[in-house]
C-alpha cells in the first residue's frame, strides 16, 4: 500500500535544511521523496520567489515584504540555518525557474500560490517556458479564486484545494458543506487538508465520493502518517520525507536523516 501514496518533501526537506531554499529541494530529491512542494509570492517586479511568508522576517535577519521588493532586494538576503539543520552553505530565496530546473524526470512538483490572483498570469507564462511537463504540476492554494484563475488559464494543470482545519468544542471547521462548496467553487481536481486529530475517517471516505483526490500535511509522526495512508490519502506532506517514505514501508518507525528517532 505505501508504495501508492506519494511523499512531499514540505518546503523540501525542510527538517535538515533551510526551508524552501535550494538545498531543502535538493536533498528532498536525493532521499527519494516522491514530490517536493515550495510556497511562492510574486515581488514587486514580478518574479516568482519560493518563500513562505508575506515577510522574510521569520527566515532571515532581515524584514522586508516580499510583495513591495524587487528579486534583485531578496537575491543578498541570507536564509537563518537553524541548530540542528545541515549547514550547506549559505542559503538564499530561490526563483521558482531554479526549483523547476531541479526537478527529476517523473517526480512531481507541488507548488502552493501564496499571493493573491495577480501571481496566476506570471505563474502560468513561467510554467510555459519550463520543461517539466504539465502532468509533472500541482497547483495548490487556500484561495477558491486564484485555483479558479490557473484552471481558466491552463485547464490541464491539476490544482488542489488546501484546508487548515480549526477546532470549534468538539468539531472541526470548517464543515464538509463548506469545503465542498470552495472546491466547486474552485473548480479543482483534489482537496488537501491538514491532518487534525479530530478529522474523521468518513471525511476521507466523503471527499473520494465526491470525486476529489484526498491529500494531507504536515505529517511528521509515522503512526499519524500511516492512518492517513489506510483512510486512502494520495499524498502525505511531511518535514522529513525519508522517515515517513521508510516508516510507511516497513510500517515501523525510523530514524530520519538527522539521526534522531521520532
């Protein structure tokens, strides 16, 4: 069964290197994660940069807002490499053409629209120039608007729904009514949520029945991790895809590349 579930590499392997730096998407490649999924903004001169937040206050010695400085601004900016992360070197904000030029021949690439609709328009004309092969393409976001402007452009790329679920007393929110209701909104091909310990199996069994392809994040823990695959999941997003992609396998837990047992 582990073998058909795929294992993102969640801003690369970003448990032993900089989060969404060149060397988190390189080493997720080097230890077999089946995908690797980088965040994107648009900056103020229009170049797609992988960097999770609006700010690169939290990764960096610096606060700039991505959205108001050029690539050339973000380009000096040197990533923090936190204790217990491995030190390639200095790690800096990459383009997303650089983490396009990386990916391997048959390995997927997720990649998560953090701006808002006015990314699509570049995104889309970056994916054109590319070589990796549409079917190699996962576009994700929390925005129905932004999935619903990629399919209108390029309806061949396959685009998921992402949902952070929050607990409300005893439930989750938000409902299935309304999560159905963003993804036709959307107009996508798949839902992907973060695994909650209150999500329950029917969710899964629900979203499958409704034709969506069903996908979790951020699993680091080997048990959690092998409940997502028997609920079905198509994709486990994890920091630390060679522990999971071994667990899942041998159905035990491992040590991950950083030698420590989860």
């Amino acid at each position: 069964m582990s073998a058909e579930v795929q294992i993102v590499a969640h801003r690369g392997a970003s448990a032993y290197a900089p989060e969404n730096s060149m060397a988190a998407v390189r080493l997720a490649w080097q230890v077999g994660a089946d995908a690797v999924e980088v965040d994107v903004h648009l900056t103020a001169d229009n170049e797609i940069v992988c960097i999770h937040d609006a700010t690169t206050e939290r990764v960096s010695r610096t606060s700039l807002t991505v959205a108001e400085v050029t690539w050339q601004a973000l380009q000096a900016i040197e990533l923090i490499t936190r204790e217990g992360v491995q030190d390639a070197g200095p790690a800096r904000i990459p383009l997303l053409s650089e983490v396009l030029a990386s990916v391997p021949e048959g390995k997927l690439l997720y990649i998560e629209l953090k701006s808002d609709v006015r990314i699509v328009p570049y995104l889309l004309a970056e994916l054109e120039q590319s070589d990796v092969p549409a079917a190699q393409i996962f576009i994700i976001s929390f925005y129905p608007e932004v999935l619903k402007a990629v399919k209108a452009g390029a309806p061949e790329l396959r685009t998921g729904l992402l949902v952070n679920f929050k607990r409300a007393g005893i439930r989750l929110k938000p409902s299935m009514a309304k999560i159905f209701a963003a993804a036709e909104d959307a107009r996508c091909d798949d839902i992907s949520v973060k695994a909650h310990p209150l999500m329950l199996p029917k969710f899964a069994a629900a979203v499958r029945k409704k034709g969506y392809g069903f996908h979790v994040w951020t699993v680091d823990d080997p048990a959690w991790a092998m409940e997502m695959l028997r609920r079905g999941a198509q994709s486990i997003t994890t920091n630390k895809p060679d522990l999971i992609r071994h667990a899942l396998d041998a159905n035990v837990p491992v040590h991950g590349s950083d030698g420590k047992s989860l």
